[in-house]
C-alpha cells in the first residue's frame, strides 16, 4: 500500500471528515446562542464556526491517520474537535510546542 498522504485520500473522506466537523461546530454555535453568547441572526458568526471547525477537524483527522487510530475512534474525535472548534486548535498548538520544541510566537 503506498504511504499516505492529504492527496491520496477519497474525496468522500475528505466530505465525511467535514461533515462531522462542521456538525460539531454548528453544536457549538446553537449552544452558544442558548446560552445568549452567539447572536440569533449573525451568518457572518455562525460561518465563522463552521470554517474553524472544519479546520479543526481536518487537522484532527490528519493526525489520527497518522497515528494509525482506527476510522470509528477518529470520526468521534473529530466531530468532537468540530465542537471543539478554536480551543481544539489551541489544544493541537499546545501538542506541537511540547513534542516539536515549537514556541507559538504571540502569548
């Protein structure tokens, strides 16, 4: 099997990965709006939920891959860092800086 890499992937992975990462930011955004923190009617906002946690999820499935987790661990966890949306990113940053040696600029 040849080794794995971002293009190597079916595009129906790659809709899957966003689908769940994107339901757990829309989650997000619905809770947040109960909770009175979102606005009722801003797209912009609710937009910018799902990008984050598209992005968040994406890096999340990326790095399961690569660590070999089995598919169903990996769609729980990425639908979980969807939701997770910026704090999943700052959590993923944080796991960089200590395994790399990476120092994350701005603090």
């Amino acid at each position: 099997m040849p080794e794995k890499d971002p293009t190597t992937y079916p595009m129906v992975t790659y809709a899957w990965v966003l689908l769940l990462s994107s339901w757990g930011g829309m989650v997000s955004w619905l809770r947040k709006r109960k909770r009175g923190i979102a606005r009722p009617f801003n797209v912009v906002e609710l937009i910018g939920e799902i990008m984050t946690s598209a992005f968040a999820g994406m890096l999340t499935f990326w790095l399961c891959e690569a660590s070999g987790i089995s598919p169903l661990v990996t769609a729980a966890l990425v639908a979980i860092s969807g939701h997770m949306g910026t704090r999943a990113i700052f959590h993923l940053e944080q796991f960089a800086e200590s395994r790399f040696g990476i120092s994350g600029g701005e603090r």
